[in-house]
C-alpha cells in the first residue's frame, strides 16, 4: 500500500495525470541495503476521482502488484510478515506512523540524522487528530495523523493500530499523504500562533474507497 500520489502524479495545476515509472519495493530498506531484496512494481491501482484531481483527499491512497526479487520470493514470503487492513475504524486513536523522510519538515535538531536523509525508517507517534482545514475551507474528509516532523519522502507510509514492537505488526488504519501545521481544534496555523504544531496526517481507510482498490490488484 502507498499514496496515490506516490504513484500517479499530476502538474501543479492538479492536471496531465502521470504514471510513474520504474518503482521499486525495498522491505526492510535501511543505510543502503536491501535485506530481503528488490521488487518491481508490475501494476498500480488508483481510484478514478484521483485520476481525475490530484488533490490531497481521501482518494490519496494506491495498492501496488509486486513482481518477485532475485531469489524468486513473493515479497511477503521473503519478509516473513504481512499486516492487517482495518477498514472504517476510528481516527482518534494512538497510532505509529512511519516513512523514509528525505529531510525535516521543521525542526532544526532533526536535520542530518540518519532518519531524515531517507537512509532509515522513521516513526511517530501519538493520538491522531483529524485537520478539519483553512478556517473557511474546509479540508477533505478524514485527514488524520499525529504530530510529526517527517517531511517529503514519509509519504506512503502506514499509519498503524495496534502496533506491537516486539514483532512488527499491527493494522494500517491509514496512509500519509501530507503535511498540515494546525491548533488543537483540526484548523490550519502558523508559528508563532500559541499551540501550532505540524502534524503528518492522511486519510483513513475505509471500505468504500479502499477496499475496491485492494482486489483490484489482489484480483489481477
């Protein structure tokens, strides 16, 4: 599972839909190496009102068919794990969101280290809250994350449940798609406004959207 716009990109104006090419899954990816090996994408599955915007929204989300690595092992088989989808649960919830951000979004601390160049995975967590938007635009439905600086390259990544550290697994709830710096109330800020943070939120999954674009490449 990824964002829809990890695999099918439009122009700034939301427009020219583009398939991307060349994409690999690396599970287990960290510093360079590739444990369990590479798999090439053979095909995508977007939902048609993506197609038809780009815009950030609960059509954000994409399943992608896997070829097999080198070895000749499904992807799950060679990882030795796969996770639960939970469709419809609730967004407020403690989550662990995780990515390969390319840099941070805000904090200068966090520059440089290992887990904001995009060399190792990194995880935030928390209770999700949902961005409700721009004080008089309102933000499409079901955007929720925790607070976060990951910034470009998170995208993608799961938004996990029920997560158990000790083996790996829980349930993708949901999937990041952008960054947003809110208050409390889900509304749009900026620093230095008293309680503005930056959040990582994306939509959640659900059966009507989501569902359909899973069998589409289970079924392929």
């Amino acid at each position: 599972m990824t964002a829809a716009h990890c695999t099918l990109g439009h122009d700034l104006l939301g427009e020219n839909a583009r398939w991307h090419t060349n994409q690999l899954f690396v599970p287990g990816y960290r510093d360079a190496t590739a444990p369990h090996g590479t798999f090439a994408v053979r095909l995508a599955s977007v939902h048609p009102e993506w197609v038809r915007s780009g815009e950030n929204s609960p059509y954000d989300q994409a399943f992608l068919a896997l070829g097999r690595n080198a070895a000749g092992l499904r992807a799950a088989d060679a990882a030795g794990s796969v996770q639960r989808l939970g469709y419809d649960r609730p967004g407020g919830r403690q989550v662990q969101q995780f990515g390969y951000p390319r840099a941070a979004a805000y904090k200068e601390e966090h520059r440089g280290r290992p887990e904001f160049t995009g060399k190792r995975l990194a995880h935030c967590w928390g209770t999700a809250r949902e961005f409700l938007g721009w004080g008089e635009v309102p933000r499409s439905e079901d955007q929720w994350g925790v607070r976060c600086d990951m910034g470009g390259g998170s995208s993608g990544g799961p938004r996990m449940a029920g997560f158990d550290a000790s083996t790996g697994k829980g349930t993708v709830v949901g999937v990041n798609s952008s960054g947003a710096r809110m208050t409390a109330n889900g509304l749009h800020c900026e620093p230095p406004a008293a309680g503005c943070h930056r959040y990582l939120v994306g939509p959640q999954l659900t059966a009507r959207i989501t569902h359909p674009l899973f069998r589409a490449v289970q079924d392929s």
